[in-house]
C-alpha cells in the first residue's frame, strides 16, 4: 500500500474509533446519569449539564461519522453502515431537537447511539477484515 493510503487509512481507522468511544460516551450520559441523579437527588444540585451538551456531541458525531463511514463504503462498498448510521444520526438529531426534554429524548439519543456504534463497529471490521461477512 502506498504511505498515502496507509496514512488515510490510520485517519479513517481513528475516526471509527473516536466515534465508537463519543457514541458510548453518550450512552453513559443518556443512561447512566439519569440512574445516578435519580438515585442521589441531592448529586443533581450539583452536577448540571446544559441542554447544549447534545448539540455539542452531534457537531462532533456528524462530520466524524460522515467522514469515517463514507471512507467506509468507499473501501468495502456496502451501503448497510451508512444506513445504520445515519439512522443513528437521525435518531440522535431528533432526541436533540424535536424531542428535547421528553420521555422520547433518552429513548431516541440511547437508540441512534447504539445504531451509531454498531455502524462504526461494523464498519471498522469490515475495512480491516474484507474477509470476514459480518
């Protein structure tokens, strides 16, 4: 492989990772901080997290899952990751701006993270092992 390729492929091999670990971060945010604030009510005078929290993440998830699955299809040219992960980032997008502060918020963040996660797990495997059909 030529250093080009290699040196874009380690990008593109970050950014799977970088949106794998942003996705599951999220995760524990979505998930696990309710349980937390809902199990010590006194924790939730002190730790606020602003609303903005999750535009922030969807700036950073966008253009990172956008590049590194684009790279993705390019390379391995199965079009189900991009499908899976623009599913993730519709359902993030619309936990964050058509569902802000419902119910539906959590449940629709905590789905397209997971969507998003598999996507990149999918599409991490399939760049580096083109054997393998998973």
């Amino acid at each position: 492989m030529h250093h080009e390729q290699v040196a874009r492929a380690s990008v593109i091999t970050w950014l799977d990772r970088t949106a794998i670990g942003a996705s599951f971060l999220c995760l524990i945010h979505c998930a696990g901080l309710p349980l937390l604030l809902a199990a010590l009510p006194a924790l939730s005078r002190v730790v606020a997290i602003p609303e903005s929290f999750h535009l922030w993440m969807l700036a950073f998830a966008i253009p990172t899952s956008a590049i590194a699955l684009v790279a993705g299809l390019r390379h391995h040219g199965r079009g189900e990751t991009l499908v899976l992960g623009g599913t993730g980032l519709v359902l993030m997008l619309a936990g964050a701006l058509a569902f802000a502060e419902t119910p539906a918020e959590t449940a629709m963040t905590i789905g397209g993270s997971l969507c998003l996660a598999c996507a990149h797990i999918v599409n991490l495997r399939r760049r580096h092992w083109p054997h393998r059909h998973g």
